[in-house]
C-alpha cells in the first residue's frame, strides 16, 4: 500500500497520512494507480527548525565601536583654534551592520552626546543615504536594500547644533552570493599530490582543499561547488564531511562509501575565512579522494539561481533528446538546454542530475560545456551493472549545449535530469553551517513508506525564500528503487484539515539504490506553494531519510 508521511521539521506534532490502492512505480518513470482519500493517525513530535533562525545564523554582524568615532570641531572650537577644547566632549557613536537577507542589511548605532537634537546622516555607499533630524542620544536603527550584491561601506555621521561631528563607518557584504562556472577542473588529488600530499586520508583523519585564491578563484569566495569522490577504501565504511575550514565540525554527510567503493557525490560547501574547505574521512577505512571544482559563489554580480523542473532532458533508453541506444564506450554525445525546460538563452551554468544505468563495464561520466574538450576529471563513477545518480553543475557554451563521455569500455544508458540554471535575474544563494534538518532513524515508525512519500517544510519560511541546497541520503532500504525531491503543491492548511491532493511525482529521480545500499545526493529543490517539499519513495519497501542542509537562495 502506498502511502504518505509528513514531516514538518517546524511542527510540534506531526500527522501519519496512510493511502490505497496500490500503485505501481517503475524507476524514473511517474506513477500510475488513483490513490484513496488519506485516513489520519498520529506520529511522534518533531524537532522544530527555523529557517529564519537559520538564516540570522548566517549573517555576521560587523562592528565598529565609538571609539573609533572621527570627531570634528564645531565653528566655535575652530574660531578659538585647533587646540581648543570641543564643546561637546562625548559626542561619538557605535555602528553595527548585518545582513538581514540576500540584499538587506540593518544597522544599530548608539548615540552619545552631551547636546541634543542631533542630526543623523547614513551614507551607504551606493550612491545613496538616510537623514534624520531632531534624534537624541541612545539608539537609533536604519534598514536598506542594495540594488547589487557586493561589498559596502556603510558611513554614520552624527552632527550637533554646534556643527561638531562624529563619523564612524564599516564595511558590510551582502548576506547573498552567486554562482561564477569554473572548470571543471581538479583541485585534490590525494594519490598524485595535488593540492595535498601524494597519501590516502586515514581513518578519522582530514584533509584540506584550498579553494579562495587558488588557480583563478579569486579571494573572499563565500561557497564552491565540488565534486568529491572517495576512491578505493582500504576496507570498512564510512563517509566524508565537507565543511568550511576555522569552524566546528558539523554532524553531517557528503558522501558515504562502503569497502572498495568509488563514490562521487557533488557538495556545495561554504569557503572558510582562511579560503579552505575541510574534509574529514569518518570511517573504518584509509581512502583517496578527489576533489573537482565547477564553480564558486561569491559576492560581487555573477550568476543567480532559478529552479525550472526536476525536468528530463535525456534518455537515452527512449531516444528523449538524443539517439535512442546505449552510449558506445568513450564516446560523447551533445546535450542541447539552452530552449528546453524554460532555460533561456544566454545562462552561464545548468544544475543537472545526471544517472547511469545498465553499464556493460566499469568506468565514469564526464559532463562538460559543449565547445570544449573533455576534461580529466569525472562526475559520476559507475561499475558493471550499477545504476548510479550524481548532481552535476555545468557550464553551458554559447550555443546552448554541454557534452556527456562515456568514460568506459563498455556501453551504458544514460538520464539528464535538468533542476535549475544560473543566469541574469536568478536568486542569490545564502551559504549556512551544514546543519542536519531530518533523521528518519531518530524517530520511531519514522521512514519514509514505499511507494509513498514524506513531505518537509520548515517555520519562518517567507515567499523570498526561494530553493534549498541539501544532501539527501537513503539508508537502511528494503528494497530497490529511487527517490524523486521536488516542491509540494499543497498547503500546511491542507494538510491539517485533510483537503490535500495527491501531487504528481515528476519523471526524474534524485538517487537511485539497490536493497541494502546507502546512498547520498545533493539536491537543489525549489520550495511549495507553502515552503514545503516532498521526498518521494518510489520503491516497494520502506526506508530512512537523512536530510542535512547547506544553504538557500533568495529573491529580493
């Protein structure tokens, strides 16, 4: 029976929604069966998350005290010349400033005078400022929009009727970023020495990639998106936890493995301020890893995100965008995006899921933009017979197109899944400490049913908020299948009072599994009419969810 749970991870209590007849799911193909009118039962209560509260997490506050105020002498203290006691001897002030969106900052200052009313002028420096006339002492606030991503610095003077005044200023970034391609091209690779030494990493050990300031990224970076891969564990399973270097060690996962494994897994992580990202080997096994880099996000106008499907652009089992038949081994094909699945002309990156399945050998995927030659770098590694799905973020040419390799000796079937493409007017991604939203395992009777699905949603979402970057990951399955994440048609309203439609999974899959596996995938999914997300189980047995977050974008 399939059926459907909820998971709102802002939710004090949690309901269990249970549906039927049957229905049958083929993988990566939509569903048949009319499902029944759900009944309702109770489920444990759930942890609350908010994504507001996330979000104030992620923005800094920058601060310059009073005494860092500028003070100039009114007219008298001129007239009595420059070594002439000021009359107003206390007047200083401290500014704070932080972001409290993509494009908002506010700022806090603390006025001390000994002469009242004053006036206050906030420059912003864009171009544009703020007056007020007749303040007191104590605290004032001011909020702004930036009509462009960047560094700012943000000037306070406050002046006395004596025309004394004090100047204090800092220099803010805006809360969000975008996305500038890069590569693909490899920047670790612990079996040759590059970027580190020529040695595996050991259990519980780490490693460091150097992002910011290496090759042609440049400085300040906020995030980068990178393709890891653990290969050849010694023996034992374990997994990877990629995280900004200078911060805590967070309690999530980016690619898990298991004995002898290839494992790719794309993972956008934020940058540290020292410009490197961590990744530490939490498990049994000594590995090498691979490090490729697609691109980074920083803070200056580049490339904003736009979700447009999950929408299939390719099979290669049906003959969908290109020819019907497997792909011959080491052989390319041309993949046109550019008019297909609302990308326009004109986009600097697509954000692709791409699969193998039924390879005749082992071997790997390379994606790459259409007018280049194919890197030595892969997205996806594969064994004979595995169906296998890895997020990729591509550059696209001027045409419109990428290519796709077939890396191996034998033929394979291959799917492009397209989620979202960075161009003009998309949304500016807010990068957050990887922070695990959802475990399945941590609550009883919790799995995600198969054929059915889980939905998700987290409190103080708002309409600005637009797709969210996670890391899913299945584990503990009973039996072969995939897993589909894409936004939710229904409302928190609906859901309560028991008048929800039965949405329609796309023809697109997230992550594929063989019973038994644990598998993980980054997924870049845009939020319901009401900020809630689905996660489809298509398979005929149950299994845990594990869901850990990584960021967000936002419109204005």
């Amino acid at each position: 029976m399939p059926s459907h749970r909820h998971i709102i991870v802002a939710a004090a209590v949690a309901t269990s929604l249970v549906v039927g007849p049957g229905l049958a799911v083929a993988a990566g193909t939509g569903t048949s069966g009319a499902p029944a009118h759900p009944a309702a039962g109770a489920v444990p209560a759930q942890p609350a998350k908010s994504l507001a509260d996330i979000a104030s997490a992620a923005f800094g506050t920058v601060r310059s005290p009073a005494g860092a105020s500028v003070r100039q002498p009114g007219k008298a203290a001129k007239a009595q010349g420059a070594a002439a006691a000021t009359a107003n001897e206390s007047l200083a002030l401290d500014v704070s400033v932080y972001a409290t969106s993509a494009y908002d900052v506010h700022v806090d200052t603390w006025i001390n005078s000994d002469i009242a009313p004053l006036d206050v002028v906030v420059d912003w420096g864009d171009g544009s400022s703020d007056r007020v006339s007749g303040a007191g002492t104590g605290e004032s606030s001011f909020d702004h929009t930036y009509a462009g991503l960047g560094q700012y610095t943000v000037t306070v003077t406050v002046s006395d009727a004596n025309g004394e005044t004090a100047t204090n200023s800092v220099t803010v970034a805006t809360g969000g970023s975008e996305f500038t391609p890069y590569g693909p091209t490899r920047l670790l690779d612990t079996r040759d020495g590059t970027g580190a030494p020529a040695a595996r990493v050991q259990p519980w050990g780490e490693t460091r990639v150097k992002i910011a300031g290496n090759g042609g990224i440049p400085e300040g970076v906020t995030a980068v998106a990178l393709n890891l891969t653990v290969v050849d564990p010694a023996g034992g399973a374990g997994h990877l936890i990629a995280y900004p270097s200078g911060e805590d060690r967070p309690e999530t996962s980016n690619v898990n493995y298991t004995a002898g494994q290839t494992v790719p897994n794309l993972a956008i992580v934020p940058v540290g301020a020292d410009g490197y990202v961590n990744l530490f080997n939490r498990g049994a096994a000594a590995v090498d890893l691979l490090a490729d880099v697609a691109g980074y996000f920083s803070h200056s106008e580049a490339g904003g995100y736009t979700s447009v499907g999950p929408t299939r652009l390719v099979d290669t089992r049906e003959g969908l965008g290109t020819d019907q038949g497997q792909v011959p081994g080491w052989t390319s094909f041309p993949v046109q995006v550019a008019g297909r699945a609302g990308i326009p002309a004109g986009v600097g990156a697509v954000a692709l899921n791409v699969t193998v399945t039924d390879p005749q050998s082992d071997g790997h995927l390379t994606v790459h933009p259409g007018d280049r030659q194919a890197p030595s770098v892969s997205n996806l590694n594969f064994r004979r017979g595995q169906t296998i799905a890895n997020a990729v973020i591509v550059p696209v040419d001027a045409s419109g197109r990428i290519q796709v390799l077939n890396g191996a000796q034998g033929s394979s079937d291959v799917i492009v899944d397209v989620v979202g493409y960075y161009g003009a007017g998309g949304s500016a991604y807010v990068p957050v400490t990887p922070l695990r939203l959802r475990d399945t395992r941590d609550v009883p009777d919790g799995e995600v049913p198969g054929p059915g699905y889980s939905y998700m949603g987290l409190s103080g979402w708002a309409p600005e908020y637009t797709d969210l970057v996670l890391n899913s990951t299945v584990t503990n399955t009973r039996a072969d299948g995939h897993l589909t994440v894409f936004p939710d048609p229904n409302t928190r309203q609906q859901y309560g009072n028991g008048t929800w439609a039965w949405p329609a999974k796309p023809n697109a899959s997230t992550l594929n599994w063989k019973a038994g596996d644990t598998v993980p995938n980054l997924v870049q999914v845009k939020f319901g009419t009401d900020g809630l997300i689905d996660f489809w189980n298509a398979s005929g047995g149950n299994t845990d969810l594990v869901v850990d977050m990584f960021g967000f974008y936002m419109n204005r």
